[in-house]
C-alpha cells in the first residue's frame, strides 16, 4: 500500500507486469520503426482489434506483408488492463435484434462463437492466459436491483437465451459467491476468463512468428487514410489497405469526434489468498458483475486473489492520451473502499496494485466496423470496455475488408459503419458531466438503500430518452 493508504500503481496493469516477467510473454523486443518502408496491409494500433485483424489476414493470406503500429508496446491499452472478461454480444440481443431482425441474431451467435474460439487458439498456440470458460454471475446489490435481474432473466428467455441466462435465488447466488452485499442473481452459462495481459502478449508473439512486422513505441504524427500513408517521429509506412484498431485514441481523429466517448475505467487487485476465496465458496472461478450502470466487475485469479473493477464516469476533457486516465488516486479509493465492503473474508489481505485508463464508448453500446471514403481504410471501434471477446470477431469483420472477402464476418450490420453520434460541442461534454454525476449518485443512493431522488433519476434515464444505449 502506499503512504496514503492506496494500492501502489501499476506501471501498466498488474497483468501485464505478470506477463512480461515471464520470457515466454515478454518476447523478443521490437524497436520502433527506423525510416521508410511499405506494405500489403498497415495496422494502427497493437491492442486485440489490431493483432486478431494481423492472425486473421495471415490465416486468409499467408505470407501477406503486414507492418502493425503500436504507440505504446502491444497490450498496452485497454486490451491488457481490462478485467479479462470473454464475453460475447448477448446483453445486446434485444438491441441489435430489433434493429437489424435476424441478421441481429446472427452477429450475436458470431459473437458467441469467439468465446470458445479464443479458448481453442490459446489451446492451440500454446498460450497459457488462463483461459478458463467457468461463466459468470450477474448479482443483485439492493432491493431496486432485484427487479433487474427479474427483468435481464426474463428478456433472456423472451429471445430464446434462457439457456445462457439462469435465474438464481439468494441461497443459490451464495453457494457460488458468497458476499454479504449479494442479494439474487443469474448466471451466464456461455462465458469464460483470461489473464488479458498474456492473451495480448502472447498474440503479439505468434504474430512475429508468422512474419508480421511489429513496431512498438511508435506513435502515428499523421495518417492519410486514402492513399494510406502514415506518418511516425521517425519514418513513414505506404501500404494497399489500412486498419484502425485505435479504441479512445480514435476519437482524436475528425471521422470519429461524435461517434465515441472516452471514459475512464479502473481495478484494483488483492495479494493472494486462495484460503479466503475457499471461504466465500468463490471456487468456480466465475466472474461477477453487478447491475449498476457504474459497475462493479470483479473475478478471482488463478493463484487465488481478487481483481475488483469499476466504470468510472469522471468527465475528463482531456485526450486519451493525457496521463490523467491512469492511475486515479479518487477511483482507486473508491474501489478498495467498496472492496472491502465487498469482501469482509478478505479483512488484512492487502490490495496490491491499482491501474486504470481510458476506454472508448459507442452511443448504441455496441462495437462498430466500416470503411473510411475512399475504400481503403477500415476500422473497428466502440467496444465500451467489452472488446475481449468482439474484438476477435472484429479481427474477422476487418481482415475480410480489406481483402474484399464477402463471408458471414464482413456481411454482418456490424460491419457497415452503423453508429450513433454523440452532440455536438460545448453541449455534449457540459450534459456528460452533469448526467455522468447523476449516474454514479443514482447508483450509490440505491446501493445505500435510499431512493435516487425525481431529478436526479431523470437525468440517469436522460441518455436512454435520446436513443442512446446507456444509462439505467
């Protein structure tokens, strides 16, 4: 802990200090690009958007030159400091179902199918992530919550997913997990976990290993997305076909202004206590989550500690690249404050490591893919801090578009730009600060027992009332 009664921040992640500790996740070094060169394909952006674009292009094409462009080292975004959830797209049935009927249904089960898939890669690349398909549990935290979780059980059968989404009653939810600010709850069937720091890094070696050209530390200074040519402090890149696999840095580009927001989000770990875990008969190693749209997400690790996050909706108007999206000493402290209300059988486990960073956010909370004018740049956007599992269908999404493959990945309404601007300025970041704020009172006076209050619940539902997918 640090002198202020705070986890030490993390360089990056606690993840990734673990991975790239270990040889076999570090890998061999890849010094920023020197001078010019060319391509077949040139990638921005060394997250999982970008790196399961690269494996998909070589497995269409092998021997495909392609050079991937990473400003910070691979992994060094959001893909290797999220909670390691592998998700799919099911808490977005309802939406994308309605809106596109049963081509909606379709890039729901497209979806569903990476999250075994990514199992079988880590299985067949030898990577150990710690993959484990173990579900998770979505918990009710205060009486106004247990009609949610009603509601999230019912919609589920409504659309045919009662098999994935399984009502349990109080007793039931703390057989599995059994915290006192628990009430009942569902569990999903069809999800699994990963230490997301090695899932990154060790994509980022099998993709040296089939030739790809990786250059980290590499910052974009300019980037033409007709031609495409891209611009770094020390050398430039021509290339047939560009993909953006930028996430919150994206929004620094025009094309993208309206269509995202860039939010921050945090987690703290625990030292290892598998003992404790054993106590709260947290075993299964299922992830959990609660139903405030502030969330909490948390999941045990494999040598028996607690990962516990947060949404954050602090209004920061500063790019994603400010140093203020890190390590968030407000953020931090609310997390172990609520952890430890949390988990009173974790009382003298030290919370170790605390990190945090921006994440980019889509109006209709769901990832969009398409093509910039002039039919060369492709990009895949919007994963609101759910991309572990989309992103590998995105990398399908993106490598056929840019080898004008026409299949089941590239024909999805995902993939054809469809999306949801935000307003636009001063409006959008004066209404973001005042309805982020009710957001996180909303939650915490319903979490306290209280009711939110009429205004203050008007401004919270305020983003649903517009269109937008966010929000209570």
């Amino acid at each position: 802990m640090t002198q202020a009664g705070l986890p030490r921040p993390a360089r990056r992640s606690w993840w990734l200090e673990e991975a790239l500790a270990l040889p076999a996740f570090a890998g061999p070094e890849t010094p920023p690009l020197e001078g010019d060169t060319s391509a077949d394909v040139v990638i921005v952006g060394g997250g999982y958007t970008g790196m399961w674009t690269a494996w998909f292009l070589t497995e269409h094409e092998p021997g495909i030159d392609i050079v991937l462009l990473e400003r910070d080292i691979c992994g060094g975004g959001p893909s290797g400091r999220n909670g390691g959830f592998v998700n799919g797209l099911y808490d977005e049935t309802d939406l994308l179902t309605a809106r596109y009927g049963d081509a909606g249904r379709r890039t729901v089960e497209m979806a569903a199918r990476s999250i075994d898939e990514i199992g079988a890669w880590c299985k067949d690349a030898g990577v150990d992530a710690w993959y484990e398909p173990s579900g998770d549990i979505g918990v009710s935290t205060n009486p106004a919550h247990d009609a949610a979780v009603r509601t999230t059980v019912a919609e589920a059968e409504r659309l045919g997913l009662g098999n994935v989404y399984r009502p349990l009653t109080a007793d039931e939810v703390r057989a599995r997990f059994d915290s006192p600010v628990v009430r009942t709850g569902f569990r999903v069937t069809h999800a699994a976990t990963v230490q997301p720091g090695r899932l990154a890094r060790g994509l980022r070696n099998a993709l040296l290993e089939r030739g790809v050209r990786i250059f980290e530390g590499t910052p974009v200074e300019r980037f033409d997305a007709r031609r495409p040519a891209v611009e770094t402090p020390s050398g430039t890149v021509r290339a047939g076909r560009a993909i953006l696999g930028m996430n919150a840095w994206a929004r620094a580009m025009r094309d993208f202004r309206r269509s995202l927001v860039v939010r921050g989000t945090y987690i703290v770990i625990s030292a290892p206590a598998p003992e404790r875990l054993e106590a709260m008969h947290w075993t299964g190693g299922e992830g959990v989550y609660d139903m405030r749209t502030s969330l909490h997400y948390l999941r045990p690790t494999r040598d028996g500690r607690i990962a516990f996050g947060g949404s954050s909706f602090r209004v920061i108007r500063d790019r994603a690249d400010s140093p203020r999206y890190g390590y968030d000493e407000a953020s931090a402290y609310v997390l172990a404050r609520d952890f430890r209300r949390w988990f009173p059988a974790f009382d003298g486990v030290p919370l170790e490591a605390a990190w945090g960073g921006p994440i980019d956010v889509a109006g209709l909370h769901t990832p969009f893919f398409g093509t910039l004018p002039g039919g060369t740049t492709h990009y895949g956007l919007g994963f609101t801090g759910n991309g572990v599992g989309p992103c590998h269908l995105g990398g399908k999404i993106l490598s056929g578009l840019a080898l004008g493959i026409q299949d089941e990945a590239t024909t999805l309404p995902i993939s054809d730009g469809d999306r949801k601007d935000f307003p636009p300025e001063p409006l959008f970041t004066l209404g973001e600060r005042v309805v982020s704020r009710a957001i996180i009172r909303r939650d915490d006076r319903l979490d306290a027992g209280r009711l939110p209050g009429k205004l203050t619940d008007l401004l919270a539902r305020l983003p649903r009332r517009l269109g937008y997918m966010l929000g209570p």
